[in-house]
C-alpha cells in the first residue's frame, strides 16, 4: 500500500529525516513513534505531498509521491496535529466547504457527507458552530474533515493530544473502528494507546529508524531479564530476602516497605529460568502472607525509552 524508500529531508543544513525505509501493509493500523524533532511529522507531510523529499521516494499504491501528488492526495485523509478548523464555521457548513475543496462530485456529496458524521459520531451537535465544541468534538470534526472523501488511507497526527481520559478513549475505539476499513498511520506520545490500537509500530529517533515490529516482537528484542513482583500483607525481615536469594534463577532482590506496611520484593531473574513455582513454594512453606506474586512484562514505553532517551543522553 504505502512504500517508503530511502527517505531524506533537509532542512536547509538540518538532516531531519536520514535514509528511512519501511512499508505500510493494507489494511493495518501503524504506530509512528519518536520523541519530539524525531522526523514523524516530516515524514508523514512528504507522504501527503505536502512537501518533497531532498531524496528516495514514497510510493502508495506504486505510484511516486513525487510525479503523483495530486492522485495520491485523493486516497490520503489527513488530520495534521495542528487541527485546522474554522470556529465560526458551523459543522455541515465546514465538511461541504471541504467537499467542494476536494471536488467531490455533486451527486456523492450527500452520502459523503452522511458517512462522514455517521462515522465521527456528529449527530448530536450538528446544530452548533465548531468554536462552541469541546476539543474532543473538535478532533472528531478533525476527522470527519479527513473521510469525508472516503480515502483508502488515513493519516494521523497526534490525534488525541490534549484530550481528557474520557476523550481520549472515544477518539482511540474510533479510530480502531476506522482501521477495520482502512490503512491508518498513528503518530502518538501516548504508548499505551498504540499497544491497544496498532498492528505494528515504526520508532524513529534523530531522523533514522530505531525499531519496526509487532508489540510482542519490540518486547522479544529488546526483553532483558525478566523480573518477578511479589507483594506481602505484612514487612519481612532480611533472612527471608537472603533465603529467596538462594533460589535458583534469582539474580537480584531487593524490596521496600509501603505505608500500608506491605513489602514489595522486586526480584531479577536470570534468562531462560522461571522459578515462580520455587518461589511460591518457599512463601508456602514460609507461611507469609501472599497478595500477589506476577511476571512484569517489558512496555513499549520501556522499549521507547530505551531506543530514545538513552541514546540521546549519549550524545
């Protein structure tokens, strides 16, 4: 669907996006990470045609972004992080102001326009200006700005940032929905999010590509050792801390005491073991008052900031 190759940008002596390549599959959501002056929204104009690259290409659906501009715009919806609306607009007025933009033809305007607010979830506030909306009304006219064409894929940039919790979860389960009928390409600070939306993730970093794959095969790559959390109703001395110690696969352990007076007993395990079978023994045998004993798993935010924070205090 969307091929990127070798992709440079200056910006006049600036190298904002250095040599990137990688493909968006049909039909899938992508997460488009990197801190900010990564090369993301760069990147993602050069894609729209916004702007050309200063060298390699785009390609989406074979055609290059550089000699098919105009034709890639019409399968491209985009909504820029800058959301760029008219306040004085009312909502229908502002989507039939876009259509005419786009010329879209007469007869399809009105299924167009239909789809558009069906889709984004309009209906209730049809009757006011968009200067009267709340933001998160404001992203979904954001939206709705971006399909009122119908484009086979959608860009997005920074779509939730400044949404409430509650917001945020309505724009994330639309866009979800959206990307069971298109390509959608997510850039976002918010992790969590794309670990529930995205099928695959792209983390860029200083203009080059840090990592591409699957959530599950980010954590495979750049797993450590696995750690086990324990957590106990009551405080537990220092022999019972040398004694898990003693447990084959435990590298480290260390613990704290919360006010609640519970200890928590954060324990480094060597590659390969698993003695959480070992461990639940001994707190049986031991008798101590187990709340909960888990696994923690690595986060994309973990791999985020590792692939990113680490390096940029590096250098």
């Amino acid at each position: 669907m969307i091929v990127i190759d070798n992709l440079v940008k200056y910006y006049g002596s600036f190298l904002a996006v250095d040599q990137i390549s990688f493909e968006v599959r049909k039909g899938e959501i992508l997460g488009f990470l990197g801190p900010n002056g990564a090369g993301k929204t760069t990147t993602m104009k050069i894609i729209t045609g916004y702007m050309p690259p200063s060298a390699g290409n785009v390609y989406v659906d074979g055609m290059s972004v550089t000699e098919h501009s105009l034709d890639i715009r019409k399968k491209i919806g985009y909504l820029p992080e800058h959301n760029a609306l008219y306040p004085d607009m009312g909502i229908m007025e502002y989507l039939q102001f876009i259509m005419d933009a786009r010329e879209i033809p007469k007869d399809k305007q009105s299924k167009q326009m239909q789809y558009a607010i069906e889709v984004c979830g309009l209906t209730d506030v049809l009757s006011k200006n968009i200067g009267e909306l709340s933001k998160g009304y404001k992203q979904r006219v954001g939206l709705a700005q971006a399909l009122i064409h119908n484009p086979d894929i959608l860009i997005l940039d920074e779509p939730t940032v400044g949404l409430d919790p509650n917001q945020i979860i309505e724009i994330r389960n639309l866009i979800k929905k959206i990307g069971e009928e298109k390509t959608v390409i997510l850039s976002t600070h918010i992790l969590p999010e794309v670990e529930v939306t995205c099928d695959r993730v792209v983390i860029i970093n200083k203009g080059k590509i840090a990592a591409i794959g699957t959530t599950d095969d980010l954590q495979k790559t750049f797993k450590g050792n696995d750690k086990i959390e324990i957590i106990l109703k009551d405080k537990i001395d220092e022999s019972i801390k040398e004694k898990i110690q003693k447990i084959d696969g435990i590298l480290n352990i260390t613990s704290h005491n919360t006010e609640e007076d519970q200890s928590i007993i954060k324990i480094e395990v060597e590659k390969g073991k698993d003695p959480r079978y070992d461990i639940f023994q001994f707190i049986v045998q031991e008798k101590l008052p187990l709340l909960e004993l888990k696994r923690e798993q690595i986060s994309l935010e973990d791999i985020f900031r590792e692939l990113t924070v680490q390096e940029n205090l590096n250098n």
